[in-house]
C-alpha cells in the first residue's frame, strides 16, 4: 500500500483519491491497516470482493494483450533485420568474389653475412 499526502481539496496526491494509498480523504482516522481493513471507508468506496477480481482480471487481459503485442513487434523487427543482414553478407560475399583483393607481395629477407 502506498503512501501519499493529503493536497488542498482533501485529495491524495499519490493515488488522486481513488483509495490505493494509506491515507482517505484527508483525515488521520482513515488510515486503512495492512490487511485492507474498511474501518472509517465510505460505503461508496467500499469494492466487493467479486467486483475487485473482476478489475483485477481486467487489468491483467489488458496487460497480458500488451506483452503480447510488444513481443510480436520485436520479432517482427528482429525478422526484418535478420534480413537485412544476410542480405548484405551476400553483396559483399558477392562482391568479395568479382572483386578479389590484390595479391599481398611477400617480402623476401636477405641473408644475414657473417661479418
């Protein structure tokens, strides 16, 4: 549970009221404890059991469907890529074999003379 501060209009800065933080509506006495207790909570505020599971599954179709997605571009890209890769390692294989590179000149040592 998060902790926010308490802004002008009794709204808190971190969660903007909607109750995820510690702190509700402004006042000390509506601290909620770690086990999610609803003492001092307004009814309207107050998320059955069922409702909370719901929004939970949601949210996690919602996440799931955005991984999903991300993971699909990024092998797409990476497919694209690849690609381009291979495409450019065959021109320059294919270059490399019209255009052969200058035979190297190998220098020749002199003998060393006794002295």
């Amino acid at each position: 549970m998060a902790i926010g501060w308490v802004g002008e209009r009794g709204i808190c800065k971190a969660c903007g009221g909607d109750g995820r933080c510690a702190f509700l509506y402004g006042t000390k006495s509506s601290v909620l404890s770690r086990k999610g207790s609803t003492l001092n909570k307004p009814e309207s505020a107050i998320e059955t059991q069922l409702e909370k599971r719901a929004r939970v599954a949601r949210d996690g179709k919602v996440a799931m469907d955005e991984h999903a997605a991300r993971v699909a571009f990024v092998a797409n890209n990476t497919e694209k890529l690849r690609a381009l890769r291979l495409a450019k390692e065959a021109a320059d294989r294919a270059e490399a074999l019209a255009n052969p590179p200058p035979p190297k000149v190998k220098r020749i040592r002199k003998a060393k003379t006794a002295a």
